[in-house]
C-alpha cells in the first residue's frame, strides 16, 4: 500500500515538473561563488547575479564557500537539488584545473553539473608590492636565480589558475619561489600590499584597482598579448616565449535540472552579458565577455579538461 502512495506521489510530481519549471523562479536563487569576497570570480559573479535580477525576477544572492581551489563550493552546488535554486559560478580551476591537480574529487567536472553558459575569460597578471627591487620580469627572474628559495608567491589557493600560474612561471623561467596560498584573492592581495609577501599572481579584474592605484606594480600578463587595459604592461610571453595561462568564468547547474530551467538561467545570464553597461565595467579589466549555450559550455569544459591536464603534468604540481 504504502509503495503504491510513494509510486502515486512520485508520478505526481514529476506530472508537475513541467509546471514548475515553466514558472521557474518562484523564489531567491543562490549563486555559488567558490572562492573568497575580492576575487576575480567575486567580481565578476556579483556583476552577472546583479544583472540576472532583473532578468528573472527574484533575487540572485551570491554565497561565497571557499577552499579546496575552487572544490568546497562546486562540490556543494554539485550535491545541490536539482531545481535551478542553487547555480555554480565554475571556473577553469573547478572545471579543468583541478581533475589533473587532486588526486582525489568530491564531483565529477562533466556529469555532475548542467551546463548553463560561458560568462567571461579573464587574463591573470604578476604583481608585486612596489617596495619590491624588481621592476620588470626580467628582474624578477635574475633575483629569483640569484636568491633560490628566498622569496615567496601568494595565490588565491591551491590548485586555483593562479597556483598554476606560478607553477608553469617557475618551471619555464627555471627559478625557485615559495607558493602560499590563501582562501581567496581578497586576503592575499591585503598581505601583498602590505609587504607580508612580495609577489602574487592574480585575476586581473581583482588586481587592476590597486594596479591603478600604485598599491602594486604590474610585471606581465599571463596572455599571450598584452591586455587591452593595462597595454603598458608587457605580457610574459614577452620575456617567455609560449607563456600563457588565464582563467574563464561560467555559470553551472547541478546536475538533472530541467532543459526549462537551464533555458531560463542561459537567457537571463547571456542578457546579462549584452547589458552595455555590464560590458563596460568587464572592459574596465579586461574581463571578455563570451556568452554561449549550454551545450557550447558542455563542449568547452571537454575541451578544457584535454588542453589542461599535460599542462599540469608537467608543470609537476600535484595536490592531495
């Protein structure tokens, strides 16, 4: 009796589904950052969720879960009902990055999520505090080789774009530095200003503010050209040849969310996108808006996974 009522029930709701995806949303939709207030992918997400209101008519509130490189928040979103409320702000660390850098992960990068759209690329950059002797590269490199072990690098966390980028940079430039990571871009650009560690590599959307400022001094963008903001600062590619890494920034569903559904975020986030007035502040650092559909970010994070994992490889980093 009681199989056949959970049966009955079962049906019911899964005669409503339509229904209520076509009403979709109903109610707050929760953003899933996974990484630190202050970031690149703060930014951009705060943006994108602020713009996503309007479209859909509740409120986007952005959560930050940081930790694990990006890992903590996609596995949350990953384990998240299937309805729509709960999307990942993902990243080439979340979605590409990490399956070659952890040995072991809570999610699986293609089965576990519905892909939404591909939102922005965004270039990393090289900082250091302005007290630091190395004005260039090049300079960076000679103390480096002069000093092995000496100094340190600060990233937004393990296993994150940033991590990656120092890792690749230390390999190809044959120099010694110490990584630290922090849970976040936010808190480690405070300790890079502040002079507690020297040198960072950052999202440039985070970085271009205190860039301007003069609170630290750029030293090369990890692109392989030279970013239409900042034109003045070379691209390491300049001083090392084939040098390039960058982060992008997409929107994510769990896994099972209904076609409708992910239909009505994929709108609402490629709205969002062509708001000229979002295309301006993305521009203010030099954050590229994309936009795709959800089968094109499907393909993208395939493509992703098979670009990055020799990459990693052979940079040698490899995290637990």
């Amino acid at each position: 009796m009681l199989r056949t009522m959970f049966a009955a029930a079962a049906a019911a709701l899964l005669t409503l589904s339509p229904a209520l995806a076509q009403d979709f949303p109903t109610r707050p939709v929760t953003m899933v950052i996974p990484f630190a207030a202050g970031g690149s992918t703060d930014l951009v997400g705060r943006l994108i969720a602020e713009r996503m209101t309007a479209e859909l008519g509740q409120t986007v509130v952005v959560e930050n879960k940081g930790g694990a490189g990006g890992n903590l928040g996609a596995a949350q979103v990953a384990k998240a009902s299937p309805d729509g409320y709960t999307i990942l702000m993902g990243t080439v660390a979340t979605h590409a990055l990490n399956p070659a850098l952890y040995k072991k992960m809570p999610y699986d990068p293609v089965t576990s999520f519905a892909p939404v759209s591909l939102l922005v690329i965004v270039p990393n950059v090289l900082v250091v505090n302005p007290e630091f002797p190395a004005k260039t590269t090049e300079e960076l490199i000679a103390l480096l080789k002069a000093n092995p072990g000496k100094y340190s690098y600060a990233s937004s966390g393990n296993g994150t774009p940033l991590h990656l980028s120092g890792e690749v940079f230390k390999s190809m430039a044959g120099v010694d530095m110490q990584h630290i990571p922090y849970q976040g871009a936010g808190p480690a650009l405070i300790d890079v200003i502040s002079g507690q560690v020297p040198i960072m590599f950052d999202n440039l959307p985070s970085s271009s503010g205190h860039i301007k400022s003069g609170k630290l001094r750029a030293l090369g963008v990890t692109t392989a050209q030279r970013a239409p903001s900042f034109p003045d600062v070379p691209a390491i590619a300049e001083v090392l040849p084939g040098y390039e890494t960058y982060t992008w920034n997409a929107l994510f569903a769990p896994a099972g969310t209904p076609p409708e559904v992910v239909a009505k975020l994929n709108a609402a986030a490629n709205k969002a996108l062509a708001d000229p007035k979002v295309q301006a502040r993305l521009a203010d650092f030099s954050a590229t808006p994309v936009g795709s559909t959800p089968e094109e970010l499907g393909e993208h994070v395939k493509k992703e996974l098979a670009k990055w994992a020799p990459i990693v490889k052979a940079s040698g980093a490899q995290l637990d």
